[in-house]
C-alpha cells in the first residue's frame, strides 16, 4: 500500500488505429471532447498523437506542426490546465517532422523513446502480423529529441520496452543527457517487448534511477487490468486510452476514454491513493507551474 498521490494519463488515440472500427479520435474537435471525458474522469495528462486530417486518411499519422497546434489548442480550451505529452516515435533517421511540432506546440512533456526494438507480432498461422521492422532509437537520435526538448522547455517521459532499455535510461542520467526528475514509462504488451507480467513489473524499478518517476503502459485486452492494479500498489503512475486498449475490465469494449480512465481511478484508489490534479502532478515530475488563467 501507499498513500502518495497517482498520476493519470490518457492515451487518446495512438499511431495507425483505424477510426472506422474503432471509436477513436482524430479531428480536434473529436480529440478535445475525449480528453474532456477522461480530464473529468481524472486524467491530468492527455498523450497525444496526431492523425492526417484529409478524408479518408484519419488512420494515418501526421507531423504537420499546423495539426498538432489546433489538436493541442483544442485540448488545452476543453481542459483547462491539463498538461500536454506529445508523441515523438517515428522510425529512421529523418526526425524533422516531431521536432518541428514540439517546437510549434512546446508541450510540457514529450515521449522519448529510449532504446531500439524488434518490433515484431506473429499470427497464429505463423505469417507476420506486418513486416519485420526494427523501431530504431539510436542514442545519437535520443540526443537529437532531448536537446530540442531541452530547447522548448519540455520534459521527457522515457518509453522503455524492455528491461535493457530501462537500464540504459540511468546510463542517459550518468552521461548527463538529463535534466530534472527521470520519468520512465514501462511500456509492456508488445509481443516483442515486455510481456504484460506483474511479477516481473515488481523486478522494474530496482533499474530504473533511484529518483525516478515511473508509470506503465499496458497493451492488451482485460489481462491487462491486474497489472494496472499491481502498478498502483506499487507505487507507479497510471495510463491507459484508446491507444492501449479497447476493452474495460470486465471484458466490456470501451467506448471512449472517459470509462478507462475511471476504471484506472479505480485501481489507484483501492490501492488508498488518491488522484492528482494536474498542479500536483506538475510538482512530482518537477514541471514548472501552470501559466496563470486570464
């Protein structure tokens, strides 16, 4: 058990979720009202990431610094203080497209992955799901994302999917690459990364900085839950959303962000923590205070 403040996350939508299966959002209009239902729900950060805007192709992602402004504008006037974490994964060298977003929207956090991967699934037929890709993460890229984070005031989230790549996030802090409070994200679900394990979650943390902030992110179906609530007990931050998963803990799809984020409040609050605001949440990863409202 403990009794210290549980910061919630919402994974609004993710990289290529089709919105004609799946109800997620993709205009600004759509990414607000979302972030409205689980900012009300409890989430004090909105992950988020941007979808092409022309029709017929919101499956798709966009690096387009004029989407990510209206996506982060329409976000910020729905949910009055809520804090902004912007993607930044993408694969190969060419990263020009997210730093020119975080340089337009200057979120106060930004993912950061922090290690490369295999990033593989297998069907049961035994034919891959997509191509065999390596989602590169060289150090020379992470330096690149962290010195314009560090340019535009914004923070890093640490997005590990393996055990190795925690280690690493303490070698970044040793070879002075970060600044401020380390937040890691435990990123477990990927058939080729971290398997969804409570035993091993409660081995994680022992690798990561002493100092650190650590939350999880858990990609699955109703297997899920249990891990989010070992991650509350635990003493971790909380994240769920449309990007994680469609399905509540009973089974049940969800139908938006609003009912996952109210089952995470859950979890943290039968693990006797209480949820933090978003001013709370900015104090325990070390962010600077909300700009005053006019």
């Amino acid at each position: 058990m403990t009794d210290d403040k549980a910061i919630l996350t919402c994974a609004l939508t993710g990289v290529l979720t089709n919105p004609k299966q799946h109800p997620v959002p993709v205009t600004p209009a759509q990414m607000a009202a979302e972030a409205c239902d689980a900012f009300n729900a409890g989430a004090s950060i909105m992950h988020v990431h941007l979808r092409n805007q022309d029709e017929g192709l919101g499956h798709m992602p966009s690096w387009d610094p004029d989407v990510a402004e209206s996506v982060v504008c329409a976000i910020r006037a729905a949910c009055p203080g809520v804090i902004v974490n912007l993607t930044t994964g993408v694969v190969g060298k060419d990263i020009s497209g997210p730093l020119a977003c975080l340089r337009r929207v200057k979120p106060e956090i930004a993912a950061c992955n922090a290690g490369s991967l295999n990033y593989l699934k297998i069907k049961d037929n035994g034919e891959w799901a997509w191509p065999p890709m390596v989602f590169d993460n060289p150090v020379a890229k992470i330096q690149q994302m962290l010195d314009v984070m560090r340019e535009t005031g914004t923070h890093p989230e640490f997005e590990c999917f393996d055990v190795g790549i925690v280690r690493s996030v303490a070698m970044y802090l040793k070879a002075g690459m970060i600044n401020g409070v380390p937040e890691l994200n435990f990123v477990m679900g990927v058939a080729s990364g971290m398997p969804c394990d409570a035993d091993l979650l409660a081995l994680l943390p022992r690798y990561a900085p002493a100092e650190a902030v650590w939350q999880t992110t858990l990609i699955g179906r109703a297997e899920i839950w249990p891990v989010h609530q070992k991650t509350a007990e635990l003493g971790g931050m909380l994240r769920s959303g449309l990007e994680d998963t469609f399905y509540l803990p009973g089974g049940e799809r969800a139908g938006g962000n609003g009912v996952l984020i109210e089952a995470l409040a859950a979890c943290a609050r039968r693990a006797g923590r209480d949820i933090a605001t978003p001013d709370e949440a900015r104090r325990l990863l070390g962010l600077k205070p909300a700009p005053a409202q006019p």
